[in-house]
C-alpha cells in the first residue's frame, strides 16, 4: 500500500532540514519504507482538500490507504510503532523511547519555538530587547538539562530510537542561533544524527526539491 506524504512546494527554509516533512522522510527512510511526496503550495494548504487531511492548514500530511494522520510525532510513532527499525523490543526500552520522543515536541522544542518567534516575528517591537535574552535563557534551561542526561553517551536510550530522531530533528533549530555551540555533548549528539545514512538521504530529498531538482538521492521513490 503507498504511502504518501505532504511537503511544501518551497520550503521557508530553502530545504536546509527544518521543515518538518524532513522528521517523517527521515523516519520511513530509518525503516526502508518506500513513499511517495506531494508538494504543496501554500494556497493549496488553506484549501479543502488539505484541510480534509490536516484541519490546521499545515504540512506533513500522512497517507496510508483510508488511513490519513498529520502532526509529526503522530506520523513518526505510528512508523515506527508498524515498522522494525525505531522502537527498541523490549517493552521498558520501547516505553521510555516513546517517552523522549514526547519530551522532544513538549519540553523541549516549546522555548526553541519561541526563540525563533522572538527573533523572527518579533525583533521589531519595543520590548524585544528586553525579551529576548530571557527567552535565550530558557532555552539554555532545557540544553544544560538535556545535555546533563546525554552525557558521553551515543543516544539517549542505549540504541538510536524514534525518541532520538525527534530530538536530534528539534535540536537542528537551534542550529542557526549559536546557542547549541554552546553545549558540546549536544553538539556532538546531533552530528551522530546527521551522520546516519536514513537522515542523509531525507535531508538530500528535500533539498533537491527546494534546489529546483528532481527529487533524486533517495533509496525510495519520491514524487508529486
């Protein structure tokens, strides 16, 4: 049955990872699960058709025959909750990695996000000045927390999981702000992720889209 996801038709970010079709491309690329793309543009987000598939106007989308999901770590655990490759098989591994990929999206992305909504929605109001270093805070917060935890260590649980992914795909947006430099087990961390072969070819096939390429470079088929 093919699976097929949604993406933007241009990336705000000029395909450099961050938009989040890359999670679930990285995701179905970790457990060799072929699928297909179909781009969209922003216009066609807000029409019915999408809004039938994600109720918030937003990308990625999921499609599996009568089976439609959207919000990136539904998609991602419902991968690797189907499929080898992501969830450890012992039952306490696969519960605590599920448990990170929670704490990826609801601990510590939120500040990430407001980060980047301070510097990029908001640099132009008075108070930002004010603002900004606090929001920068707590971002720190939550790295010097996390990185604590990682340690010296690969992965957050023993082998690499979905629970990593996430992380690893969250942590990539602090990238441009300088602050994750500032914490080198995390640095590190994200370097294992980007190095797996699953997240080079994800990244790869996003990017060509964005480079105005065929969308080439992947072990899966990718397509409109």
């Amino acid at each position: 049955m093919t699976i097929t996801i949604t993406a933007f038709e241009r990336s705000p970010d000029g395909g450099k990872g961050l938009a989040r079709d890359t999670r679930v491309r990285w995701a179905l690329e970790e457990v060799g699960q072929p699928y297909e793309v179909r781009l969209v543009s922003f216009q066609a987000m807000k029409q019915p058709a999408h809004l039938a598939l994600h109720p918030f106007g937003q990308i990625p989308t999921y499609e599996e025959g009568d089976l439609a999901l959207f919000e990136t770590g539904s998609i991602v655990l419902h991968i690797a909750q189907r499929r080898a490759g992501l969830l450890p098989d012992d039952a306490n591994a696969r519960a605590r990695a599920i448990t990170w990929m929670f704490a990826a999206l609801n601990t510590v992305e939120p500040p990430i996000l407001e980060l980047q909504n301070a510097v990029l929605l908001e640099h132009d109001k008075p108070w930002s000045e004010v603002r900004l270093p606090l929001v920068k805070d707590r971002v720190r917060d939550r790295l010097k927390q996390l990185s604590a935890r990682v340690g010296d260590a690969d992965w957050l649980d023993a082998g690499f999981s979905a629970g990593d992914l996430m992380m690893v795909s969250v942590l990539l947006r602090l990238r441009a702000s300088g602050i994750l430099d500032e914490f080198p087990s995390l640095t590190a961390y994200v370097a294992r992720g980007e190095a797996r072969p699953a997240y080079k070819r994800a990244f790869a096939a996003q990017f060509a889209i964005n480079a105005g390429e065929p969308p080439t470079g992947s072990t899966v088929p990718i397509g409109r």
